[in-house]
C-alpha cells in the first residue's frame, strides 16, 4: 500500500481543526460570578457562555473521525495481511502505540474539559458565608487536550507512513520473488536439446 496524499491531507486536516476547537474551549471557558439572591440572603452563581462545551464536543469528534480514517485504512495494524520485517514494522508498531496512547489522552482531557464546563451549580451559600463555591473548569484542560490532539496528529502521520512503507516493501518483496522463479533459466536443458540435434 502507498501512501495516499488525500488519506494524509484528511488526517492533518481533522486534527488541525480539532486543534482549534480545542484551543477555543480553553479561552471561551465559562466563568463565574456569584449575585445575592433578592428574595432571601442567599447567594447563587452567573455563568458566563457554554461555548467551549460545544467547541470541545466538536473537537472530540473531530479526532475521533480521523483516527477511525487512520485504522480503517491501516486495517488497526491487527487485521491487515502483514507487515515486513524490519525498521518500518517496528516503527509502525511504535507509532500506532504511541497514537492511540495520545488520542485516548486528548479525548479524556476534551471530554472531562466539556463535561466539568457544562456543570454548573446554583446557589454558593449564604449572604457572606463561604460555605459552597461556584463550579468551573481548572485552566489548562482543554490546553492539554489541544497539545495532545498535536501529538495525536504527529503519531498518526508516523504510523501511516511506517504502515504504507512496510506494508508496500512485502508486496514488492513476493513480487521480485515470483518473477524470479519464473524467469528461471536451466541451462542443461538446452544442452541436451542441442545433443539430441
């Protein structure tokens, strides 16, 4: 199997964008303001826009649709006919590890990200007292998620590489194999043809 320029401009491309939502859930994160409550003396939060819940969904989609692109094409590494031997098939091997470790962490840190922004509580406590807070996000969980998303995207594009050299180096090895054996020459036998003569 070659390497296709549409399977990589696709890969690159989802991850890219996934990239950018995730770099906007980190900034549009909600954020809080605590009011006092006009019929009693409690008081209760104000929460700014659920943008990066969206931003952050969409992000999780993203990169889970280019890397099911990526292990259909390369068959999962499992599935596939077989890789050569060699610095190629350990290097996809390593690759394909390393891809799925950083797409598993970018997706928990995205989906944690959206689910911890969308939460939000109502009421703090009462009028001066510090007995609840408000409930948001901790900076630097979509950012994680971003730079784990840039990983994801740098390990696919190894794997896939790897996978399509290897996989193409075992087509080309039977191939040169098959057309050796039957181009074979026997010298002995036009020998005796030309005894018989």
């Amino acid at each position: 199997m070659a390497v296709s320029a549409t399977i990589l401009v696709l890969i690159i491309a989802l991850h890219l964008i996934a990239f950018v939502f995730a770099v906007g859930a980190e900034r549009r994160r909600s954020q809080a303001q605590v009011f006092p409550d006009e019929y009693d003396d409690r008081t209760f939060c104000v929460y700014t826009t659920d943008a990066s819940t969206i931003y952050g969904l969409a992000a999780v989609a993203l990169l889970l649709l280019s890397h099911c692109v990526l292990n259909a094409v390369t068959r999962c590494l499992c599935c596939g006919k077989g890789l050569v031997s060699g610095c190629s098939a350990t290097f996809a091997v390593v690759s394909f590890i390393l891809s799925w470790i950083s797409f598993l962490g970018a997706e928990a840190c995205l989906l944690a990200g959206s689910a911890r922004n969308a939460y939000h509580t109502r009421y703090r406590g009462y009028f001066g007292g510090n007995h609840l807070s408000c409930a948001t996000l901790r900076k630097g969980v979509f950012a994680a998620g971003a730079a784990l998303t840039l990983f994801s995207m740098l390990a696919s594009i190894l794997y896939y590489w790897a996978h399509s050299k290897a996989d193409t180096g075992f087509w080309e090895k039977h191939r040169n194999e098959g057309l050796g054996l039957t181009t074979q020459h026997h010298p002995h036998q036009g020998s005796d043809f030309d005894n018989k003569a």
